[in-house]
C-alpha cells in the first residue's frame, strides 16, 4: 500500500492550525524589501526557506525575492511586484499594497535575526508535527513492519535535529582541530591516529581503526573472516593485543550485529579461543573436562564484563540496523561496530529492484552510519568464486567483491583476507609439490583511504580460530 508524504502548507485541511506567525513572516519579508543582501545573509544562516513560511502569499513572495537575489538584480518593493505581475501572482499575494505594509509594519531590519529564529522554530515544530502524522499513516498500511516504521521515523527526527546544529565549523577551528589530532598521533609511539586492532602488522599500514570509516573485510568462506573480525573486537573491548598477551589501552566498548551466527555460539567460539580449547572437541566430548573446565572458566572471567554488546537478529532491514546501532552508541557508548555480513542485510526500499540496486543501498548505508555515529564500522563481505580460478593460492582481488561496485566505492578500507594453503594443498597430491604451511594467512588491503596499502601476513590457529601476528609481514605501498 503506497502512500503519499504529507506536508503542512495553509490549504492542508487540519483539526487545528499549525504552529506558524503571521507577524514574523511579515516583518522577515519586510527587511528582504527594505535591505535584501543583509536580510538574505541572515535568512541563509539560519536556514529560511520558502517552506518556511506557512501562509502561501507569504512562500511566493520570498520565493519571488529569493529568485531575484539569485540573479543578482536588486530587490525591493517595485522590483518583486513588478516579477510578480509578469508572472501573473501580484493579486493572489494581495497586490503593491501587501508588499508596501510589509515595509511599514518591519520595525528595524536590525532585527530580522530575531524574526529568522521565530521563524525557524515555527517551521520545525510544523516539520514534527508532519513526521507524527506520517508516521501514524504509516501504521495503517497493512505492508509496513513496524521496525521499519520505528527506524524511519527515527530517522526523520533526527533529520529534523540535525538542521539545529551548525555542522559548518570555522576554518581556524577545523585547522586547529585537525592539528590537535596530529599532534594527538606523534605522542604515541606507535604512530595510530585511531584504535588499535590488536594486530601490529595490521595497524603499521591501516594506523587504527579510524572514526567515521567503513572497513570491509571481505573473504572466501572458511577463509576465517569471522574469526579475525572477533578477534579484533576482542581485542578492542579488552584493550589488549591479539591473544590477550598485553594490554596496550583501556577497554572500549563494542557493538556487534552477528546476522548468521547466534550469540550463544559467538560466545562459544570467544571463549574456547581465548582457552585455547577446540570448540569441536568440545562439543564431542573428547577433551580432558576438569582442565577444560578450568581453561573455560578462566576465559569466562576475562570476557565476562567485556563490553560488548551483541545483536543477533537475523535478516535486518539496513534502516532498521541503523536504527539499532543509533541506540546502541546513545545506551553503551560503543566505540566500534562489527557487521557479520553484508550479503544477509536488506534493503525494503530497494526490495524486488534486484540485488546489486539493493546492495548498492545497503553499503551507501552503512557508509553513512560510520559517518553519523562517528565510529569505525567493519563490515564483513563475500568474494564471488573468481579467487578459486585465478592461482593455486585463491589469491583474491578487489573486484572480486560481491554484487556491487559501490562497496569499494563507499569503503575506506578494504581488506581481502586469505589463508593459501586453503587451495594449494588441495592439490599438493596431484603436483607433488610439498604442502604449505597451513598457518599463514595474508590480508591484503587493497584499499586504504588514509593510510598505507600492502600485504600483511598473520598467523591462524583454525583449531581456535584465533589469529596472531606473524614475525614478519609482507611489503606495503
């Protein structure tokens, strides 16, 4: 069931009149007519637009005004009835005499600061109001999930809070910020300018995990995709370095959208890795119980006041994750959000438009949600099977990405992780080449916005599905 947005205007039938000043709308047109570029400058800062305005003359005489402006030419009381009047709307305005007593009845155009703010307020309590009424409408379509509905109508009000906050700082601010963060990173003596990933051959090229970035991992299946981003948000929720062997910094909170796997086994698979206990043998029974036992809750204590937060909802709406992870940073504050995957996310607004116009909404998304939230956000992809065909090793390229270009496009970061002993040991029997060593993983990040691009090699345990840094790591760029 479709239905049609609805705007307040002055014809809009209503129980009740919209909240809306006749008084300032006047006096704000009498100084566009008394003194247009300071009254025009003054209406930009504070976002005036013809909508602004409730009474419909009023919309079409700033429109008018605005037009004029625009084009340079000078703006008055002869000028805009004279527009008007080629353009056949002088006498739906009320005529030369409505524009004259607009002029006389403007106090002081010193003042039309004051008459914006009046104005402003009005048009946004009017846009609230439109937001609920949507939203109610929505309700009563019979097709519409209430998360949808829940998640965008959020997303309204938050756009119409976003307009109160001047997000055009001054030069020497944002200079001056800019400079406090270098300096910030030439402190460290590790040189990272965002989180530490725990890994050390990881953050010499991407330099942390940065605010506001998009980070895809993206990898074949059993490629260990999954293990490395816990690993990672492990690694951050604890403040220490991969395997939990040092604390480099206080804990930080993180959120965690597991779309496949449940919580239970997310902490399962946390726990027996940081015991160093296989989660498979485990399950079977053939493992000693009473040291098992002992690892497990060793590891239990450690993870316990972690703060992470898991969300295991399967088949999200992009809307809805926003909505959720919205929530998660105002409640706990998280610091970083991990997506496990993006190939199990969906798009209603894009639903039944194919795939790829769907996944193109999807990243363009979550590229935006690191942007709001201003948090690093690592998003886990698959890789299309063209890796299984190029070499004996899979190695995976960029264009390898699933179903739309647009993930590279909106990341910052990509990086494709792989393990070749994964391929060529599967044919080490037909060459009669000897096996590779079936620890080494390679994550080359292919992308890096801001950083360095290269090859940076790790060490997988798949018993424990725990990676570390290996002593040496490949080439950067």
């Amino acid at each position: 069931m479709a239905y049609k947005k609805k705007t307040f205007t002055e014809e809009r039938p209503a129980l009740r009149v919209p909240p809306y000043s006749a008084e300032a709308e006047q006096a704000v047109l009498g100084a566009i007519l008394l003194d247009a570029p300071r009254a025009m400058e003054i209406c930009a800062e504070a976002d005036v637009i013809a909508d602004s305005f409730w009474i419909s003359a009023n919309r079409t005489i700033f429109e008018t005004a605005w037009r004029l402006y625009g084009s340079g030419k000078p703006v008055d009381v002869v000028t805009v009835s004279e527009e008007l009047r080629v353009r056949g709307e002088l006498d739906v305005v009320g005529g030369v005499a409505a524009l004259e007593r607009m002029v006389e009845a403007t106090p002081a155009v010193a003042h039309a600061d004051y008459y914006t703010s009046i104005l402003r307020e009005k048009h946004l309590l009017r846009r609230v109001i439109s937001v609920a009424e949507n939203a109610q409408e929505k309700c009563y379509a019979p097709d519409r999930s209430v998360q949808l509905i829940v998640s965008e109508t959020e997303q309204e009000v938050l756009a119409i809070s976003d307009t109160q906050k001047d997000r055009i700082l001054p030069w020497k601010d944002s200079v001056q910020q800019t400079i406090g963060k270098i300096e910030s990173v030439l402190q460290r003596k590790d040189g990272i300018n965002g989180i530490s990933s725990g890994f050390r051959n990881l953050d010499e090229r991407l330099r942390g995990l940065r605010n506001a970035e998009m980070i895809v991992l993206a990898a074949r299946p059993s490629m260990g995709k999954t293990s490395l981003a816990m690993n990672i948000c492990e690694n951050v929720a604890l403040g220490t370095n991969a395997g939990g062997k040092a604390r480099l910094r206080e804990p930080l909170p993180v959120g965690i959208f597991s779309c496949e796997m449940s919580t239970d086994a997310l902490i399962s698979r946390m726990l027996c890795s940081r015991a160093r206990v296989s989660l498979q043998r485990v399950m079977a029974g053939l493992v000693n119980k009473a040291d098992a036992t002992m690892q497990l809750t060793r590891a239990a204590s450690d993870l316990m006041n972690a703060p992470i937060y898991v969300d295991d909802t399967g088949g999200l709406d992009v809307m809805d994750l926003r909505a959720r992870a919205r929530r998660m940073k105002k409640k706990h504050g998280i610091r970083l959000i991990m997506i496990d995957y993006l190939q199990l996310l969906n798009s209603r607004e894009y639903a039944g438009q194919g795939r790829q116009l769907e996944t193109v909404n999807i990243s363009a998304n979550i590229k935006a949600m690191a942007k709001e939230l201003d948090v690093p956000v690592i998003v886990l992809s698959q890789l299309s099977r063209a890796p299984e065909n190029r070499d004996k090793e899979g190695t995976p390229r960029i264009s390898d990405l699933r179903d739309s270009g647009a993930i590279e496009q909106d990341a910052d970061v990509v990086m494709l992780l792989w393990r070749p002993s994964y391929y060529a040991n599967k044919l080490k029997d037909q060459t009669g080449q000897p096996p590779v060593d079936d620890t080494i993983a390679k994550v080359d990040i292919g992308k890096n916005r801001n950083g360095a691009t290269g090859v940076a090699e790790l060490l997988f345990e798949s018993e424990f599905t725990q990676f570390s840094d290996a002593m040496s790591s490949s080439r950067s760029e």
